[in-house]
C-alpha cells in the first residue's frame, strides 16, 4: 500500500488528538478532584456512587424523622411528668381534706385549689408541639382535652398512631392519646377530680379519703406512661447517634470512590504532557519539506 504525506499528516493529528484527550481527562481529575466526571469514564465506579448517594439521601431522612419523633416524645416526657407532679399534689390534698377536723371553710379552699389542678391538667392534655397537639391522636389540629357537663373527660381526638420510620425496618410509635393517659382501663381521671371537689364542698370526708385510692392508680399508670416514654426517648438518641456515625461512614466510602489520588493525578498529567510534547516533536520531523523551503 502507497504511503502518502496526506496519510502520515491525518494519522499524526489522530493521535496528537488522542494524546489531548488524555490531558484534558487527566487535567479534569486535577481540577475538580474526582476520578470520573462521565460515567463511560468508569460505569461501575458511577453506578456504586449513585447507591451511596442514595444510601445518603435516606440517611437524611431517618435521621430527619428520628430528631422529631425525639422532639415529640421529649415533649410527650415533659408533660407526662408535669401530670405526675398535679396528681401528686392532688393526693397531697386528699390526705388534707381527709381530715375530719377541717373547718367547712378549708374545705372549701382545698376544693378551689383542686378545681385548678383539674384545670391545670386539661391544659396539660393540650400540650403541643410545634403547633401540633400531642395527645389528639391523628386530629393534631384541635385540642383533645375538655370537659363534659358532669366534669368528666369530653376526648374530641382519635385513637390514630402516629409512627416514625427511622430505618429500613425500624419503625416507631411516638405519640399516645389522652384516653391513655386520663382514662386508663374506664376510669375517668377527670370523674374522679370533680367527685373530689364535689365531696370536699359538702365535707364528705369518707368520699375524700376513698379519693386517695383513685389517685394512686392514676398516678401507677402516668408513671408506667413516663417510663415508656422515657425508654423511647433514650433509643430515639441512640438511633439519632447511629444515624450520625452512618452519615460520616457513608461520605467516607463516597469519597473514597469519587475522590482522586492527586499525587498520582499529577504524576499522570506530567506523564501525559511529556507524551504529547513528544508526539509533537515526532510531527515535526513526518510532515516533509514544502516546495517553498527549496525556494528559500
């Protein structure tokens, strides 16, 4: 076959063009500090970047939910202890007013304060957080708690329950409802606060004492209440901490799959640049002498 100089000239600029692109990939990887900016440049590099990315982008999410289920049960945790301290200063109360040697006006004075620990408590059960009400069930928009007539428990919630993914599999309930935690088993804390007020105004002593029975139970159940929350609370930290340790693993292997070795990038850069410095010496000497050399 007939070797032309047009043949050695196109051949030449191919790989002079070839070598180029070579530079210029190289000098990408130095610019922007990653190994691929196209996939074709490494497909399963790229597919296992996008897994991680989206391993990332959950993470976020989980880690998202997780911080407000905290946040909702630390306000749950809150208010169930703040019940604990009314029902304890109700059967404080109760013991007093047990007392046979009250006057009708102390009588009187315990059932006015008892009247506001019964307010105090419905305020309680209309806790909210972030404009949410924590013990309406799904009806977080309305407050559950208020008073029937009679002074027992007028629920205007639902029995929804309101669940956290905070893991592929892990899921959690954060909220309880008002019927919990006010009216365990049918007995109405609510009934039982205005048959405390009601004996105390009439100085029925006998009811005031059966009285201390019934706060005893309620307070057994706010108790159990704290605890379970409690516990939630304390693994919502350690599922925010596990979170936290996920998100650095995570960008760690990404960086590691993305992220050049720059001292080897450079070396290839240098290496690359020698080669096209070379090919275009190697040029130099293919393209011949035109006739205006000879004119010279």
């Amino acid at each position: 076959m007939r070797v032309t100089n047009n043949m050695l000239i196109s051949n030449m600029m191919r790989n002079l063009n070839s070598s180029l692109k070579r530079m210029q990939r190289v000098h990408n990887q130095m610019s922007s500090g990653k190994r691929f900016s196209m996939p074709s440049e490494d497909p399963v590099g790229v597919a296992r970047s996008l897994k991680l990315r989206a391993d990332i982008n959950e993470n976020r999410q989980f880690k998202k939910n997780a911080e407000d289920a905290l946040s909702w049960l630390e306000t749950t945790e809150t208010a169930l202890m703040q019940i604990k301290e009314v029902l304890q200063r109700a059967r404080e109360l109760a013991v007093q007013g047990a007392n046979g040697v009250l006057s009708p006006e102390d009588s009187q004075k315990i059932a006015e304060e008892v009247v506001q620990l019964r307010d105090q408590l419905v305020s309680l059960g209309n806790s909210t957080y972030a404009g949410k009400h924590i013990f309406a069930g799904y009806k977080t928009n309305q407050a559950p708690v208020g008073l029937n007539p009679d002074g027992s428990l007028n629920y205007a919630g639902d029995l929804g329950q309101i669940m956290y993914q905070v893991g592929v599999s892990d899921i959690l309930q954060g909220n309880m409802t008002a019927r919990e935690i006010f009216e365990p088993g049918g007995k109405d804390l609510f009934a039982d606060m205005q048959d405390f007020i009601d004996a105390l105004n009439i100085g029925d002593t006998g009811t005031v004492g059966g009285i201390i029975g019934d706060i005893d139970v309620h307070m057994e159940n706010i108790l159990a209440k704290v605890a379970e929350t409690g516990a939630k609370v304390n693994r919502m930290k350690l599922v925010v901490n596990r979170l936290e340790d996920d998100y650095l693993n995570f960008n760690k292997l990404l960086s590691q799959n993305e992220d050049a070795d720059m001292a080897e990038v450079i070396t290839r850069l240098k290496s690359e640049e020698n080669v096209y410095m070379a090919a275009l010496a190697g040029g130099a000497r293919i393209i011949q002498p035109t006739l205006v050399d000879f004119l010279r």
